[in-house]
C-alpha cells in the first residue's frame, strides 16, 4: 500500500510541475486524492513514523528518477548518491522499527 501511495506521489508530483491541460490537471488532482487515501489506510496497518518516512522516501527518489527518465532532467552524480543515502535512511528506519511496540500501540 505505501508503495502504491508512492507511485502516486511521484505522478502528483510530477503533474503539479508539468500539467499544461484541464485533463492532466484533473488527472493530477486525482492522483493526490489516491495517494493520500491510501496513505492514510495504511498507517491504519503499520506505524506512522515509518509509513510517512517510507511515503516521502519513495515519492522523493521516484520524483528524482522519473524526471531524469521522462523529463530530461541532468544527471548529476551527486544527486544519484544523495538519493542513495536517503534510501538508505529509508531502509534502516524501517528495519529499526520494532513491530511488536507497534502492534501494541495499535491495541
């Protein structure tokens, strides 16, 4: 679900920045409306620190791909490795979260 939620930041994102037309505005609308509805079913599931890290994580190196593939935006090498280093962020969050406290904070 937070990788859905993501993809769809990424289509937001970039629509936001390259929507010219009343169609890819409404199609950039709704994708902001998906993705954050399904952003918010899944911290219904899982924790919200780690939902929200993975989400912007996600959506922030999905933005930085897809306008270097479909935009044309420079390749920068320093660009690549920061994306790099916060993945890593990502990662370790999530693998630092203890899902037993979680489950508890939920009951």
């Amino acid at each position: 679900m937070v990788l859905a939620a993501g993809l769809m930041e990424v289509a937001w994102v970039s629509g936001l920045k390259h929507a010219d037309t009343a169609l890819e505005w409404a199609g950039t609308a709704l994708a902001i409306i998906i993705s954050f509805a399904v952003l918010i079913y899944a911290t219904k599931v899982l924790p919200v620190g780690t939902v929200y890290a993975v989400f912007t994580g996600l959506g922030t190196i999905g933005t930085v791909i897809a306008e270097m593939l479909f935009f044309g935006e420079p390749f920068h090498l320093m660009k690549l490795l920061l994306v790099i280093v916060l993945l890593i962020g990502v990662i370790g969050l999530k693998v630092v979260t203890d899902e037993s406290s979680s489950a508890e904070e939920g009951s």
